[in-house]
C-alpha cells in the first residue's frame, strides 16, 4: 500500500523527475526539479495558488514514482521524452506532432543527387530547410533538375558504368547520363555548384543564363525551344518570390509567439533560413487554461525542439523564459554548436515577433469561430430540437430505416448522431430475417428488438462479469428515437419498448408530398419545424442519412446477387441446399416457422444443417 506521507519522507534532495499515477496507474503528470523532494513536497501542503487545475490533479494522485538524474539538463531532456511518450493530461501539450521536408543534397556520393527527405541525419549529405510545404520541396527539386540536368537514378558509381542505356530522363534533356561515363566528376560538380548557389538562394546567375537562352532562341527563330526557357524562367521567378528577404545577417532562426484566450491557446513560428522567411506554421497547445503565456511558450520550445532535427543558431520570443539558459544549454548541445534564446524588444526583430503573434491571434480567432459556427450546426440544432420536443437534454439520437429490394430482401438501417455529429462507428445495417415481402412495419419491428435485445444482453454480460469499460454501439442506449416516417413506425417503436421495459422518447421524420422533410411527429401529434433553422437542417440530415445507408446497403447485396437470400447467411447453407429449401417451402415465412424435424424431411439437409437454420431464424441477436 502507497502511503503517500511516507514516500514523501523518502525522497532524495536531488535532481530528477517526478511522475504521478492516479488509481488506475494512469500518468497524470509529468515534472522535473533541482530538488526533488522539495518539488514533490510542495504538491501535498495547504493550497498555494496553484490554480484550479493543479488543484484537481494533486485530489487524484494515488501514487508517484521519481527517477534521479545527475544534472537538471538531464532531467530536462528525460521530462520531454516522457511527455512525448505519455501524454499526461495535466502538462501543457504541443497538439501537433509535424514532420518537416529538407532538401537533401547527396556529398558523400559520386555524382550526387538532389532528393526529398524528412529526417536530417549527420552523414556527409548538405541539407536545405526545414521547409513548411512538402509540395514547394517537391517541385524545387523538379525544377532544379530540369535547369541543371542532375541524375535521379539510385545507381552506384562507378560500379554501374555503361550497364543499361541512358535512361527517358537523358533523352528528354533532363539528364547529363553520368551513368555512361562520359561525363567528369569536375563537368558534373559544376552544374551542382550552380544547383547549391540556386539552393542558397542566388537566382540572378540562373535568372541572367535563361533570358540569354530564350533572346538567342526566338531571335533564331527557334520559337518552341524560346517558350521551354520562359517556362523556366517564369518558375524561377516564382520561387525566389517566395523567398522574402526579412534580414540581412544571412541567420537561421525562429521567431515564436503567442495567443491565449481562456483554455485556448495558439503558437506561431516564422521559419527564417539564411536570412529569408522560408514558410509559417501554427500549432495548438491543449491543457493551458491555468498557464502564463511564458509556461505555454516554454513547454513549446522544450516539446517542439526534442523532436525536430534542425535546430536554427536563433530563437526570437515573445517573451522571457524561466529555463532560457537551461534550454539554451541543452539546444547548443542537440545542435553541436551555440544556440541563443532572445526576446527582442526594438527594432525590426521585435516587429517580427509582433507579426507572429497578430497571425497567432488570426488563428485563434478564425478557429474560434469555426468552431462556434460548427457548435450552431451540431450542439445548438441538438439543443434546438429538445427544447421543441420538451425534452430536458439530448446527446446521442439514432435513426432507423427500411429499404425492400425484392424476394426475401428486406434490409434496416440504424445511424447514430451524438452531440450533432454522425458517428459511424457506431452505425448498424440488418437484414431482415422473419418478413417476406415489403411488410415496414413487421420489418422495423424486427431490426428494434435486434438492436435492444443485443443491447440488454451485451449489458448484462458485463454486469456478470463486472467489466468496467466505454459502452460499444449497441450497450449505450440512445437519449432519442428517431423513425423514418410519421404515425404509424412510431407507435411500433412504442410498442418494442414498452415490451422490453424501456423508456425511450420517440419521434417520427414526417415527409411532405416530395419526399422532404416536412416536420416531426412526437407524442401523437405533428410539431412543425423552421425550416431555415439548424434543427430542421440537423432532422433532414439524420433523415437523408438513414435513407442512403440503407440504400447503399441493398446496391452492395445487389453487386454479390441480383437476388441474394437471407438463408445464403446461415452457416452450411449453400447455393444447392437453399434452392431445396425454396421447392420444399413456399416462401421464407413457412421455413422460419419449420421444426427441426420438418427440416430434415428435405433430402439435402440433415440434422446438423437443420439445427443451424432453426436457430438462425429462432435465437435473434
């Protein structure tokens, strides 16, 4: 038994990392400290003003555990790997987890290549980036090659000299085809130079070379060969566009900041590479609401930069960090040579810094307003349709269906809609098993009890065996019924429930004439609806929703059979012993209602086989 006041007792006045567990041996936390037993301690005396949250997370700690670490540097880096891996719920957590492209240059190889990559290893490779957008990486390096005809093949030189003929790449004039050994290593390595100068960022040799080519081609006349040189120059102009120039000091760095509105909280970074601003990227910070702007920025640099693996010389911040130097220590070390960490307060850098948190606040307040235009359409039209029916509160609503093909086809659907949103996990399809012909009441009736009897039983199973865990589809019961049609498919669904003891509102999908959403029938009368209000657009939704499920249920029975039965689904009944079952019985109704003797009156069924379709059509499920 963990006695938490003795533990305390234990813990050593040294460096380290603290982790508690709740009851369940889940992480909620994930800290270091200089002085472990001073930092733990302070968890467990009289509130301090912590804050709210902090305050939950110490009244659900059950245990914690410490690991020791020979400097603060090392707890640093052991804390991040743990966030990384666990993901308490209590830290502050970087919500996206990107991979960023480089342009990889190929050094260590005769003749080398340009190619994409997302991870920059130490090898004898040149990297350019990171870059924010894999397709710009992608089609800088198409244009490279095209300019300066580098190879692309992965063969080994000089082992592969003249072993197959020049490739399409050669033949096109895209290619100096080294793999015949006709080209020099000098030859080659001047068009890399060119490529690498292009890399850096220096258009102007490139820019002045394909306005020469294209003047001498059209005054040639050579017209087509000129349109080829002012495709390229139109992309070459287009790149270095890209490329704005936002210093002078030719520095990697990144410019970082913040915006934060209640439990919300956005960090941009501007990613400025050899002096140029190369791309943008905004990321989500979550579990915030009791953080200082400084804490959510220090839990993103240290998060971010444990996982990335370029590291620039600078990073600029919007503002001071507790651990600067500490972090600073550690990037020098990742990086292999001097990181600095700077809050810049006058000048152009602080303007940059300025700029990042304005697009940090764009973000945030474009996302905030996505998201309460979604709620409108989902939580509010939810909302909109309890307070309608008199209801005290809805989260989950299924919604059934009845569609016939022909013969001994019926098929139902079940939708789920929880909170607004369809859930297709938890959708359902059945095929009816005891009417023949286009009965919808007999048919809807049938795919009911199936849905609640599983129901009732799963439930009761783990009851039995005293499971704790997340309801599955059919163990969570919905807060509303919905049924596709008016008077009568509600009074059915009333039916059901009454017998199984269950007490579910039920509302019928009432449609007009044209087969449109009209309305809602509920507690037997007709509720009309606005139509330009969310909930009637959420009911047409769900309604059209239950309908194309169903009917795409029938269109992939039809691809397997034009006339597919539901006896094909009962085990050991195949192609012949169903057409005996067809000429001995008249129609599905008599063969669901056959004993097992009768059954195995007919030739090809015996006794096992008969016990099988007895109770397929008897043990519903």
């Amino acid at each position: 038994m963990f006695q938490i006041e003795e533990e305390l007792k234990k813990l050593p006045k040294q460096p380290g990392v603290y982790i508690m567990h709740d009851i369940h041996d889940t992480i909620l936390y994930v800290g270091k400290a200089v002085n472990l037993r001073s930092r733990v301690r302070s968890y467990f005396r009289p509130n301090i003003g912590r804050g709210p949250q902090i305050d939950k997370m110490v009244s659900l700690i059950d245990h914690f555990e410490y690991i020791v670490t020979d400097s603060e540097l090392e707890a640093l880096v052991l804390e991040n790997n743990l966030i990384k891996e666990h993901s308490p719920k209590y830290n502050t957590l970087l919500k996206d987890d990107k991979t960023y492209p480089y342009i990889k240059v190929t050094l260590g190889e005769t003749y080398p290549r340009i190619l994409f990559s997302r991870e920059m290893k130490k090898d004898k490779s040149r990297y350019f980036g990171p870059y924010t957008s894999a397709a710009s990486v992608k089609d800088t390096i198409e244009l490279i090659n095209k300019l300066y005809r580098l190879r692309t093949c992965n063969k080994k030189f000089p082992r592969d000299f003249g072993t197959e003929r020049p490739c399409l790449n050669h033949h096109i004039g895209r290619c100096m085809a080294p793999c015949q050994g006709t080209v020099s290593e000098e030859m080659y390595g001047e068009q890399l130079g060119k490529a690498l100068d292009f890399l850096s960022g220096n258009y102007n040799a490139i820019l002045k070379e394909l306005e020469t080519k294209m003047t001498e081609a059209s005054e040639s006349l050579n017209f087509e060969e000129a349109i080829s040189y002012r495709e390229l120059l139109q992309s070459v102009r287009s790149v270095a566009q890209k490329q704005k120039i936002t210093d002078t000091d030719g520095e990697d760095k990144d410019i970082i900041a913040l915006a934060k509105e209640d439990a919300d909280a956005v960090v941009q970074v501007f990613f400025v590479r050899g002096g140029r601003l190369i791309g943008r990227e905004h990321f989500y910070m979550m579990h915030v609401s009791d953080n200082t702007g400084a804490e959510i920025i220090e839990s993103f640099v240290k998060q971010f930069y444990s996982g990335t693996p370029f590291i620039p010389r600078e990073l600029m911040l919007q503002e001071e960090i507790e651990e600067g130097r500490m972090i600073e220590t550690w990037l020098s070390e990742r990086k292999g040579s001097r990181v600095y960490i700077r809050v810049p307060k006058i000048g152009t850098k602080e303007k940059l810094v300025e700029l990042a948190a304005q697009n940090a606040a764009l973000v945030l307040r474009q996302d905030k307003e996505r998201i309460k235009r979604e709620e409108g359409r989902t939580i509010g039209a939810v909302k909109e349709i309890a307070y309608l029916l008199g209801l005290p509160g809805i989260s989950r609503m299924e919604a059934f269906d009845i569609s016939n093909i022909s013969g001994f086809e019926n098929v139902g659907s079940m939708v789920v809609y929880e909170k607004g949103k369809a859930k297709r996990s938890d959708y359902r399809k059945f095929k009816i098993r005891s009417v023949s012909g286009p009965d919808d009441y007999a048919c809807m009736r049938e795919v009911l009890e199936r849905r609640f009897l599983h129901g009732m039983q799963e439930s009761s199973r783990r009851r039995e065996k005293n499971l704790d865990q997340e309801l599955g589809s059919f163990t969570k019961f919905p807060d509303l019924l919905l049924m596709d049609g008016g008077k009568g498919q509600v009074n059915i669904a009333l039916e059901v429930l009454a017998e199984m003891g269950l007490s579910i509102p039920v509302c019928g999908m009432v449609k007009d004439d044209n087969h449109r959403t009209r309305g809602l029938y509920y507690n037997n009368e007709e509720i009309p609806i606005d139509h330009r209000s969310e909930g009637f657009k959420l009911i047409t939704r769900i309604q059209d929703e239950a309908h194309r499920f169903a009917i795409e249920y029938h269109r992939s029975l039809r691809s397997k059979s034009q006339v597919k039965s539901v006896l094909d689904d009962i085990p050991g009944v195949g192609p012949a012993r169903r057409k005996a079952l067809m000429r001995h019985f008249r129609s599905l109704e008599e063969i669901r209602s056959a004993s097992v003797e009768e059954l195995c009156l007919i030739p090809e069924i015996n006794e096992r086989c008969s016990r099988e379709i007895y109770k397929f059509f008897h043990e519903k499920n």
